[in-house]
C-alpha cells in the first residue's frame, strides 16, 4: 500500500452542534436547532408537488431526499453528537467494498457479491461497547435490525466485532450504479446518513459517472469524504492515481485522503494481506482513537448536510408556489367554462329564445293566439272576457305545452352542460399540468356526466311543480272564482312559465312579434286572475326557482373538475410554510454560530 494521496478532511466548526459537546450534553443551541430541523421536515413532508410542471419531477426527488436525509442522518445524529463515527463504504460494482470491509475488520463480517446484481441487507460493523447506539429509534430508522445475513434490502444487519476500535462504525452499501433500482436507491439512502463516505473504486471504474455524480453532491454539502483506489495494477497505479487525485481537486475535493489498495491474493476467508490495508485502517483507527480529529468529521459533514438541507428547501418552495398558480388556473378555466354555460341557458330561458318551435306551437293552440293577438289593442276589460273564451274547455293543450316546456329545458341544459365540458376540458388540455389530469380523469371530463340527463329531468319537473304550487297557493282565496275555474291551475301554471321567458331581446324579425305577442297574452291571462302585481311577484319567484335549479346541476357538473383539482391536496399556504421553517434553521446555525465564537 502507498501512502494516502492527502491527508484527513478538513473540518469546520458545524454551528448546528455548537452547543452539544459541552458537559451538560445537549445544550440550548441544539435544542433549538433540532426544534428547526423537525419543523423543516414536517414543512417539507406538507408539500405536495402533483402536478406535471417543468421541473416538477426534479423537485420532488429533491423533496424525499431532504426528507430521507434529515429523518436518517441529520436528526438523529444532531441528538447524538457523540455517537461512533458512520464510515460508509460505497462505490461502483465490482470495485471491492465488501473484500474491504472484511479485510479492514479482519474478519469475514460481510459476503461480496459474486453474481451481479447482488441483493442482500447492508452490513453495519461496530465495537460491542457501541450496540447502544445503532438502535431502531437512532440511525436509518426505517431499516430493521437484523443480526444475521439476509437479502432483505429493508433490514440492516448489525455486527458487533472487537476488532473495531470503539467511536467508529463501518457500513457497507450496495453499489451505487447497479443496475438493480432498490439496490441504488438504499445506496443513495445509506452515504446520505454517512458521516464518512468511503469510496471505492478501481482503475476500470474510477471516471464512470454515476460515482462522480455522489461525489459532486458530497463537495457541494461539505461532507468528509476518502476515496479508495482498489484493484488496480501495479503497472497502473502511478498514472490512474495521478489522474483520480486531478479529478477530485478539479470537482473540490482536494482535501480528501486517496488511499491505494494494491491487487493481492485474497484468503480462503476472503481478505486482503493485511499490509495492503495497513493506512486505510491506521487512518481510520486514528480518527477512533482522537475524539476532537472524529468530532470534526462529523460536525463538517453535519454542518454541511444541515445548510444543505435549508438551501435546498427554497426550489421546493418555489416549485410549490407554481403549484399552486397551475391549480388556481385550471380551477379558474374549469369555472369560466361552466360559467359560461349558465350564463348561456339563464338568457336563453329569460330572452324568449324559449318560445320557439315546439314550446310555442303548444301555446298558440292553448290560447287561440290567431285570434286574440288581432284584440291585443282593446280595453282591458274586453280582452279578459276573449282570453277566458279562448282557454276554456283546454286542460289537455295546456298539459301539452307543459311537455314542450320541460322537453325544451332539457336540451338547453345538456347542451350547454356538454359545450361547457367541452370548453373546461379543452382549456385544461393547453397546459402540461391540465393533460395529465385528463388523462388520468376516471371519466371522459370532455362531455357531460351520463347521469344530467337524469337530473336534468328531475330539475325540470321539480321546478313546473314548483310554478304549479306557487299558482296554487296564490289563487288558494280565488279558487271559485270563473276565471280561476276557467283557466285552472295547469294553464295558469304554463303562463306562468310563458312569462317567466317573456324577455325577447334575443329575438328579431317576426319572431319577436309572435313570442312577445304569446308572453302579454300569458301576462294578461294572469293579471286577469291574480293582478298585474301579484303576476310581477310570481314571475321572479318561478325565475329564482329556475335559476337555483339550473345553477344546482352546473356545479354538480362543475365538481368533477374542481374535484380532481381538491384531490391533490395542494395548500398555497405550504410554500411560505417551508421557506420561514429553512429561514428558522439558518436563524439557529447564525445562533449557534454567534455563541461558539
């Protein structure tokens, strides 16, 4: 073995444990840093990033790393600063970690993995004296304790051996660029709550970029960091050590030991010679035996994670912010559309658009509307005499334009309640966010509900009851008079309604002739029975009645959307939430800072 290519990182005072290595144990300064890390972690567990927005997919990895990273490491190791130092062993397939790892023990504690990809449970190694602190409730506490060797990617098992110096535990990962998900991902996991990453690598995988990749991320967090060269020809050692020790300084990891594992033959138990892991132990064994050289690297890759952590939080609150604007926005389309489409049906049935085709053909042949419309200019008096002449003995014609007048206001309301889908749904198509809500909408959002239909009738027909009750209730003193008994409830009901569509600035030409013709002939038959201010009274009721039910089934219809957009969950509050929580960190590290000066 050479000498490493560097000497031990380089440690800064972490002013988030400022106040934890004093007598008293943990000291004011870290309860109110631990107190901000909680805080940051519920501020960033409360974030939901949904939508499928430019940069949406990067944030939210971001988002479960910082969580990862603060419920594994950050945390747990701010409430322990004393604990052992975590030396986790990392690297590219193939380059030796495990052959490693059982050599710097000098025991066979951990089974290389001989077929590619290996997976099994990452290995922890402590002195026995340290069992006390690798506990379910400390470190990776997702992991479960096992003390036996499995494949389990979800246990850690845990080694006690005296051949680990007390104050120093070793861990080795799995590979960080294997081609198996779950073993990638539980590396990532594993260097995230390392204090030391120790990473191997060999003269065919030293430049692969995934490694690099860890190691970028280590610099820009400040974490300790050594770097092993390990099965590497003698003949190659000077020219690839030469160039890996280029490649740290250039990526800011200067300081970082380089230590070089010379190829030899390995035991029948699966170690190197010792001389040939002779300084990587003797380092590490030092940093064991020098508490203030073990709390350095642990303070400089805390500090490092915790500022990290904080800097980091801002994007995912800017990504929230977007969030929540792209749900306001489809909210706000899906609104305008349906909005529209009321806006649409509540005209047409106050413009005299109504009062066409079907609906008046009905209401002609009630009233006789040839004859009288000839009479429209005599007295009143004579004109209520031809109106009761003209109605009476029709109770069947009435039903039947009470018929047209519900067949109409269906197909007005599933018209517009289908241009109205139409409208939210290609609005919400412009935008990426939108897409992907449609696409995974569990029905089609581009047409109306199968069951409007259903309520539509429902609608119609509660509110002609409706009419017929007002009707009735206000004639309930007049009932016995000839012209109540003339006209009956039924056609004094369907005047009513003739009425209510009685607005015919919609109409031109001829047909405002005929539709304001056939409303003064309802609005007469009425003021004939009730009075000119009792119809005025009835007419706003039964328009009220109209509007309440039409603007019912529109927000039903509306809800799928809006449903959609309440389902995700996104509070506009969240991102301010997360910025105070990272701006109550940094307050603390300046705290602690100030106070370890």
């Amino acid at each position: 073995m050479t000498t490493p290519q560097g000497s031990a990182p380089n440690p800064t005072p972490a002013a988030g444990a400022a106040g934890a290595t004093g007598a008293a144990g943990v000291g004011t300064a870290t309860t109110r840093m631990v107190t901000a890390l909680v805080r940051l972690r519920q501020a960033l567990t409360d974030v939901v990033l949904p939508l499928d927005l430019p940069g949406a997919a990067d944030q939210r990895a971001s988002q479960t790393e910082l969580v990862a990273q603060l419920e594994d490491y950050v945390i747990p190791r701010m409430t322990t600063i004393e604990a052992p130092l975590l030396a986790v062993v990392g690297g590219s397939t193939g380059a030796g970690k495990s052959t490693l790892v059982n050599s710097l023990v000098g025991t066979h504690v951990t089974t290389p993995g001989l077929l590619r990809p290996t997976t099994r449970s990452p290995v922890l190694v402590h002195n026995p004296a340290d069992a006390q602190w690798f506990g379910q409730d400390r470190l990776l506490p997702e992991l479960e304790r096992v003390h036996h060797a499995t494949n389990d990617p979800k246990a850690l098992q845990l080694v006690a051996s005296d051949n680990v110096p007390v104050g120093l535990a070793i861990l080795d990962a799995p590979d960080v660029d294997s081609v198996e998900e779950q073993n990638r991902l539980l590396a990532a996991q594993l260097l995230a709550a390392a204090d030391l990453w120790i990473f191997v690598t060999s003269a065919a995988r030293y430049a692969d970029q995934v490694p690099w990749d860890f190691l970028r991320s280590a610099a820009e967090r400040s974490t300790a960091v050594a770097v092993v060269l390990d099965r590497t020809p003698a003949d190659a050692v000077q020219t690839v050590a030469t160039h890996l020790a280029r490649m740290l300084a250039s990526r800011g990891l200067k300081d970082s030991p380089l230590f070089i594992v010379h190829e030899g033959k390995v035991s029948e138990e699966g170690l190197l010679p010792a001389d040939n892991v002779a300084e990587v132990r003797g380092w590490l064994d030092m940093l064991a035996a020098d508490s203030g050289a073990r709390q350095a690297v642990v303070r400089q890759t805390l500090e490092g994670a915790v500022r990290t952590v904080s800097r980091r939080a801002h994007p995912i609150a800017d990504a929230s912010v977007a969030q929540a604007e792209a749900a306001a926005r489809l909210r706000q389309d899906a609104v305008s559309a349906y909005d529209e489409g009321l806006r649409a049906i509540l005209a047409a049935t106050a413009d005299g658009t109504m009062l066409r085709g079907e609906v008046l053909a009905r209401w002609q042949e009630f009233v006789g509307t040839g004859e009288l419309l000839k009479s429209l200019e005599a007295k009143v008096s004579k004109l209520r005499d031809r109106l009761v002449n003209a109605v009476k003995g029709k109770p069947q014609q009435a039903e039947q334009v009470q018929v047209a007048v519900e067949s109409g206001l269906e197909l007005l309301i599933l018209e517009h309640a289908e241009h109205a889908a139409e409208r939210a749904e290609a609005s919400w198509l412009q935008l990426e966010a939108g897409r992907g809500l449609v696409e995974s909408a569990p029905s089609d959002l581009g047409r109306a509900s199968r069951d409007l239909r259903r309520k539509a009738e429902r609608a119609v027909r509660d509110w002609q009851q409706d009419v017929l009750d007002m009707v009735r209730t206000e004639g309930a003193d007049k009932k016995s008079t000839a012209r109540f008994l003339a006209f009956g409830v039924n056609g004094l009901s369907v005047a009513l309604m003739v009425v209510v569509f009685a607005n015919t600035a919609g109409l031109t030409g001829a047909e405002v002739g005929i539709a304001g013709g056939s409303a003064v002939v309802g609005q007469k038959l009425l003021e004939a029975v009730f009075g000119d201010q009792a119809v005025r009274s009835l007419a706003e009721r039964a328009r009220k009645s109209l509007e309440v039910r039409v603007r019912t089934l529109f927000a039903d219809e509306q809800v799928r959307y809006l449903d959609m957009l309440d389902n995700l969950r996104i509070e506009p509050e969240a991102a301010e939430k997360l910025r105070q929580a990272a701006r109550r960190v940094d307050d603390a590290r300046y705290a602690a800072r100030i106070g370890a000066s």
